[in-house]
C-alpha cells in the first residue's frame, strides 16, 4: 500500500466498548497477537484510527495502542502515524501509545536508534522482544519473556489510569 504522507490515517467507527484498542499500523505489525495478549475486552481494531460510534452521548474516547514492527515498512509507517498524531489529526480517542515489535532475533544499530526516536513522539513507547517460539506456537502470556509480560502488565496500567479521560 503506497500512500502519501499528506493523506489523513483511515478511521473507522466502533460501536463496542472495548477497554483498549489496538491498531496495527501496516500488515502483519502484530496488532492481533498483542490484542490476545491483553486478554478479554482488547479489540483488535485493525489498521484504522478507531473512534466511538453509536447512541451513547457524550461518546467516549476509546484507548488506543499503535503496533509496528521493527523493519523498514514498519518504523516507516510509525513515523507517518506518529506525525499524524501530533499534528492533531488524530482526534476522538486517545493514543496511549507505540508498541514496537522486534522482526528478528536481534536489532541493528539503525533500528535501534529509529525505535527510541519514535518511542519518544508519542505519549508512550514499549518494545516487544522477538519470541521465536510464536513462529510456530499461540503467543501465550503466561509462557512469555518477562519484558513481554511487563510491557502487557504497563499497558493494561496506561489503559485503566485514562479511563473515562477524554484527551
């Protein structure tokens, strides 16, 4: 998908609750696998800016998480919605933030130093180690490294403490 940066990032209307929402900001980011990872009330919201729907008034503003994974296409689509978000575009819920996702077992230095730049453009930045054991296995919580655990652990934390926020 080519698209430039000057055109706005799809939303798209959600008319359940979930307690967070996690968008994937290009094919195969990980936005699936993280959404099973939080468990019961995370949508998996696709690759569209995910806003409130329905009768409910006011709408709430739903909580959102970005995921990319760490490879060129990835960090490329990060730095546009990244851009996006703070130039204001990206309105009717909030972002609580970026989730990187590694794409192999060990980062180069330019990655490295692309993922900490881009962690630091939104409201907060967490890094998930590769598992290789996902490649052919159901990522599970409960068997998974301790950073994934913690990261899971601070993102369910950010969701409940902007509850009822509306940023």
């Amino acid at each position: 998908m080519d698209v430039s940066h000057d055109e706005p990032w799809p939303v798209a209307e959600v008319t359940s609750r979930p307690w967070v929402c996690v968008i994937g900001l290009h094919g195969g980011a990980g936005a699936s696998t993280l959404a099973r990872l939080l468990g019961d009330g995370a949508l998996d919201a696709g690759r569209a800016w995910p806003v409130a729907a329905g009768w409910e008034r006011p709408l709430p503003s739903l909580a959102v998480v970005a995921v990319a994974r760490t490879h060129h296409e990835g960090l490329a689509a990060a730095e546009r919605f990244a851009r996006l978000w703070a130039a204001g575009t990206l309105t009717g819920s909030h972002l609580l933030g970026l989730v990187l996702v590694d794409d192999g077992p060990r980062l180069l230095a330019a990655q490295k130093q692309t993922a900490r730049r881009l962690a630091r453009m939104t409201p907060h930045g967490w890094h998930l180690p590769w598992v290789e054991r996902w490649r052919v296995e159901p990522a599970d919580l409960s068997s998974s490294p301790l950073r994934t655990r913690q990261v899971v652990k601070n993102l369910r934390a950010q969701a409940r403490d902007t509850e009822g926020n509306d940023s």
